[in-house]
C-alpha cells in the first residue's frame, strides 16, 4: 500500500477532526478502500460497524455522493442496499441512466446514530455535524479524483454541503447543473434530494417524480435522449 500522509498516530483531537493522515499518497481505488477501513480521522469509527467506502465503476461517468450510511449499509459495508438504494436504483434507470455505469458513495463514511428512549437497540440515523463532514472530505476528494466523472450527483442537503459549501440549499439549487468550486475541477453538481426523503414524503409519488426529473437533467448532461 502507499505511504500514508503523516503518522495516523492516536484518535484525532476533537479540535483537529481530520481524514488527511490517513489517505494514502498516490493510491489507487482498491488502496484507498483499505486504508479507509482504519480510519480515525473522527470519532464516528467507535460506534459505527465499519467502514463504508464508495463503490461501482471505477471509470463512470456520474459520481453519486450521499449523506452517509444507514443502518443497513453499516452492517454489510457497502453503500445504499437499504430501501433508499432501491428507490436510487429505479429512479437511476427510469431517468436513463444505467446504475451499473455509476459510482455511488457518501460524504461521511461511517454511519452515525443515536437511541430513542423505550425503542430498544434499534439505531436511529443521526445527521453528521459540518465538523465530520469536513473531517471526511480527504476521502471524498480522492474519489472524485480518482474516477474523474463528468458530473457528480448531490442527494441531499448534506452532500451538497459537502460538494459546494455550506451556503447550498437543496430547495433553490436542486435540478441545476453547477460548477464545483475548486480550482481546475471539470465536473459540474447536480443536487436533488436524498432517495431516503422519498420514503419519508406524504406524497412519495410526487417526491420520486422530482428525483427522477433531476436525475434526467444528469442524462441530459451527458448527451443522453
């Protein structure tokens, strides 16, 4: 594996949350995977199963970057296999674009979660603070290096933060092809909201109807009927 950047040494000091000495230099993917699977970067990795890195084709052309895993994607390490990966998955494809030619992950790579009183063990999806997500952003960026694509897909206001800053709303900026603010990036953003916002909908039929209308403004984007 390539050297790490800098001695990962002990957990990362709450004032200092950072991935960046745990990012390989010069890794390809399959090291940048294995090097995430020790990452202390924050404090997230104590309670969380595992790691969760992104996956799919190494040379998509769309990047699909979530908020983080859920409970069922901590448990088998991969990313959206829960109800909200179903929905992505049928909204992908209804907008034509082949989920199979994607690369899917998020913007924080270990699940957090938190215990309602008189709910028992069951874990309950709590949102990661700004702290996390920038703590999170070396792997992200990596990722977005590494497979290059043409346009990265934002579900949801967290990864839209993450991806452009945390003046984005996904309510005005859904929908709309925008720059990524980084010196000589060449993608461009499309936010939409969060498949799992669907599940949640009083009109879920409406609320899919907007995701795949923004997902078509993706296909369009890449010279796609």
């Amino acid at each position: 594996m390539a050297a790490a950047r800098g001695s990962a040494g002990k957990d990362a000091a709450e004032d200092a949350y950072t991935a960046e000495p745990f990012v390989p230099r010069g890794a390809d993917l399959a090291a940048l995977r294995e090097a995430a699977a020790g990452c202390r970067g924050c404090p997230l990795h104590r309670e969380a199963t595992q790691t969760v890195f992104g996956s799919g084709a190494e040379d998509a052309r769309v990047m699909l970057v979530g908020e983080q895993p859920g409970d069922q994607e901590d448990r088998q390490g991969r990313p959206f296999v829960g109800p909200a990966g179903k929905v992505l998955m049928r909204a992908l494809d209804e907008a034509g674009i082949d989920p199979t030619e994607t690369y899917i992950t998020n913007a924080v790579k270990h699940f957090k979660f938190g215990h309602l009183p008189g709910r028992g063990k069951r874990r309950i999806h709590k949102p990661p603070s700004l702290r996390e997500m920038t703590a999170c952003r070396p792997w992200l960026a990596e990722e977005m290096h590494l497979i290059d694509p043409e346009v990265i897909v934002a579900l949801g206001a967290t990864a839209g933060k993450a991806l452009l800053g945390p003046s984005f709303r996904v309510t005005k900026q859904r929908g709309m092809l925008l720059p990524v603010p980084e010196e000589g990036a060449r993608e461009c953003v499309v936010a939409t909201i969060h498949p799992s916002a669907v599940l949640r909908a009083d009109d879920r039929e409406a609320a899919y109807q907007g995701l795949v209308s923004d997902l078509r403004v993706v296909a369009e984007a890449l010279g796609r009927p």
